[in-house]
C-alpha cells in the first residue's frame, strides 16, 4: 500500500506500507512525523509560513483520536473531507495518472525499485 501526500506542484512525501502491516493510529502519526520532517527540509518555505493543510479521505484511521491529538499540537489545519463517489476523488484527476505516466511499460521486481 502506498501512502501518498501531494499538492499543486506534486507529490510531498511518499512511504510504503511494509507488507503484512495494518496502519493504525500509531504508525499513521509516525507517518506524520516524517512528513512533516519532509515538508521543513524541502519546502522551508512552506513550513515558515505554515502553509501544510492536510485533508485526508474518511479512513477511521484519519478520523482517529489519536491523529487528531498529533495534528492539533502540531497547528496542523484539515479540511473535512465530503462524502463523494470514489471515482471523483482528487488523487484520481492529479496524482494517479502522474504515477501511471512514470509507470507505464515497466516491471518493477521490489518496492524498492517502485
């Protein structure tokens, strides 16, 4: 599985979820963690004027107590997510076909070559 954070200019921060494992609270805030890492480090710019607005899909996981705990002490703003149809989905119209275009005509052996 891939967990995937993007914006208008591309993708900020991507991980693998390792095989096997289940992504609860715990592990999503570790993910958190390292985006926001991410964020300072390639985006300062972004990070100095606190311009990160998360809006996550309706995952009980995203919703938890948990992650909006590490969100709220962190300033982080979300946006609700609307109810739609998945097949409208915001990753569907910008990001999946970005990743399709890298992808197409190649087999990749590990996660690691992806």
């Amino acid at each position: 599985m891939l967990i995937c954070f993007f914006d208008q200019e591309g993708i900020v921060n991507r991980e693998f979820v390792p095989p096997g494992m289940t992504v609860n609270a715990d592990f999503y805030c570790d993910v958190l963690r390292r985006l926001r890492e991410n964020v300072r480090r390639k985006g300062p710019q972004k990070w100095r004027n606190q311009k990160l607005i998360i809006q996550h899909n309706n995952v009980p996981v995203h919703r938890s107590f948990k992650v909006s705990q590490f969100l709220a002490k962190n300033n982080k703003t979300v946006i609700p997510h609307p109810p739609y149809p998945s097949d409208l989905a915001p990753c569907d119209f910008f990001l999946l076909p970005k990743l399709k275009l890298r992808m197409k005509g190649r087999t990749f052996d590990t996660i690691e070559e992806i």
